[in-house]
C-alpha cells in the first residue's frame, strides 16, 4: 500500500506541476507531448485522476486511523484514571 501511495502521490505532483505550467504559461506539457484530444492525453489524465482519488482516499483512511487510535488512548487514559 505504500508504494502505491508513493506512486500516486507523484503522479499527482507531476499533474498539479503541469496545472502550473498551464496557469503560468498557457502551456500544457501533456498536450504538448500527446497531442490535443488524443487517446494518449486521455489517460493521462485518468491515471492522474485515479491518483488524486487514491491520494484522497489514503488520508481520510489515516484520519480515521489516528481518530480511533487517539479516542481508544482517551478511553484508556480516562478508564485507568477512574479506577480506585
């Protein structure tokens, strides 16, 4: 899972890199390369996609993961505090 995680996250680096570019300089690397409107252009686009929802869906998996990890220290903080 974590190597995913590492590839998904740079896909979407190299993706958010190429928004720049086009934000910046109106130029799209991915056109650029695959041609406009191209089956190549296409996927690229939905590798990159798939990866931000990757992306999104690991950290919402690690903020679950944390918020259940800390709520079980708060009830065992609370438990072993209580007891007499």
């Amino acid at each position: 899972m974590i190597v995913t995680t590492i590839i998904a996250a740079i896909i979407t680096i190299i993706g958010a890199l190429n928004w720049l570019l086009v934000g910046v300089f109106d130029f799209n690397l991915v056109t650029a390369i695959f041609g406009a409107g191209t089956v190549g252009t296409s996927i690229v686009y939905i590798v990159v996609g798939i990866a931000g929802l990757w992306l999104l869906y690991y950290l919402i998996a690690m903020a679950v993961r944390q918020d259940s990890r800390s709520r079980r220290w708060e009830n065992h903080h609370y438990d072993s505090g209580s007891k007499v």
